[in-house]
C-alpha cells in the first residue's frame, strides 16, 4: 500500500515530472528522415521476404530488450507501476502512452503500427538509440523502466544496420 504521506510528495512531483518527459520533442516526424548517420537512405520499397527476414530477427534478438524497456508505453499488456493508482497520474500516462503508440506501436512486432513506414521507424529508432531519448529521461527518474545498455545498443544497432542494408538491396542500389 501507498501512504498518504508518500504520495503527498510523489503526486506534485509527478506532475512536473510528466509534463517535461513527455512534452513533444521538436523531432520534426514529417518528412520521415531519410539520412542515418553517414548512410544515405534511399530506399522506400521492401519486398516481402526481406520483410519476413527483418521481422524474424527482430522477434530474436530486439523484442526481449523492446518488451522489459520499451512496452510500458509502446505496447500493450505491461504492468503498470505503482504509481499509477493515483487518479491524475493515471490520466496522464494514458495520455502519453496512447501518444507513444501514435508514433510506434510495439504490440504486433514488426513492422510496427503508428504513423511511420518501417524505414522511417527504423531512422527514428536509430535517432534515439543514439541519442539516449528513449525511454524519456525523466521516465527513468522514477524507476518505471530501464535504460538501454550498451549491450542493448549493440543487438539494436545490429538489427538496424542489417535491415537498412536489406532495404537498400530491395531497391537494387
Ligand atoms: C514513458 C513512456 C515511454 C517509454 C518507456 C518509451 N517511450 Fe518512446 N516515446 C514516448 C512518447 C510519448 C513518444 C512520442 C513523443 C516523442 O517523440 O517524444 C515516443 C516516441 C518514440 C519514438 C519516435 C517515434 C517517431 O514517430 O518518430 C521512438 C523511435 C521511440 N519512442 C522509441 C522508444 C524505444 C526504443 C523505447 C525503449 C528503449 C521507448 N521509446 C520507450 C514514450 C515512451
């Protein structure tokens, strides 16, 4: 159980904390990125078996790590974190994650639901693996998740670059 001393503090402090994790970043989603590093990407076709391909792997070696750090807010079926009885802070993370699955959505697999093309999910995530936004900062402050490691970077990135390359095969580049 929560005591009401506890959530006195926690409730204020969760309010702050929400607005400036979860406010909108000033990523611009509407052009969907076409550069990853010093790779330019070219391709926006993907046949079906690389798809297949991409999918398989993801499933093996990046779910597990999506599903403990990621799912929280970008999938379904998470256990919420304690916090989440208190009426306001329950509000706003429905909030939040329903803005998270707007922009990808984990549940299926890949390639993942939301607004992106898998080749602009894949840049985004590029994006923020490299620059360490996700899971938000301010997320991690209160213990409902976990950062990525540098392991996890490594099998993502792996999976990144192995699906990127096959994308730009699918082009004939
Ligand atoms: C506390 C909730 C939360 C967690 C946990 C979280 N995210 Fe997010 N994520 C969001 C929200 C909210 C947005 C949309 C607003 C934004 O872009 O900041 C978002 C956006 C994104 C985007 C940009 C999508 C786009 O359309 O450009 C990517 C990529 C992403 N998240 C990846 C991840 C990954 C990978 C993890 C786990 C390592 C993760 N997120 C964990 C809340 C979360």
């Amino acid at each position: 159980m929560v005591s009401l001393s506890r959530l006195m503090i926690i409730l204020p402090a969760l309010v702050m904390f929400s607005s400036i994790a979860f406010g909108h970043g000033d990523e611009d989603h509407s052009n969907g990125a076409k550069k990853v590093g010093d790779t330019e990407i070219v391709a926006n076709e993907i046949s079906k078996e690389d798809l297949d391909i991409i999918a398989l792997e993801y499933e093996k070696s990046v779910k597990p790590i999506f599903q403990k750090k990621c799912y929280d807010c970008h999938g379904s079926g998470n256990k919420k974190p304690w916090y989440y009885i208190v009426p306001g802070a329950k509000h706003l993370m429905n909030s939040d994650i329903s803005e998270a699955k707007y922009h990808m959505d984990m549940t299926n697999g890949f390639p993942f639901s939301g607004h992106g093309t898998p080749l602009d999910d894949l840049n985004s995530l590029r994006k923020t693996t490299k620059e360490n936004t996700m899971p938000p900062k301010k997320y991690l402050i209160m213990h409902w998740g976990n950062s990525l490691g540098n392991e996890d970077k490594k099998i993502i990135n792996k999976w990144i670059d192995n699906s990127l390359t096959k994308m730009n095969k699918g082009e004939g580049q």
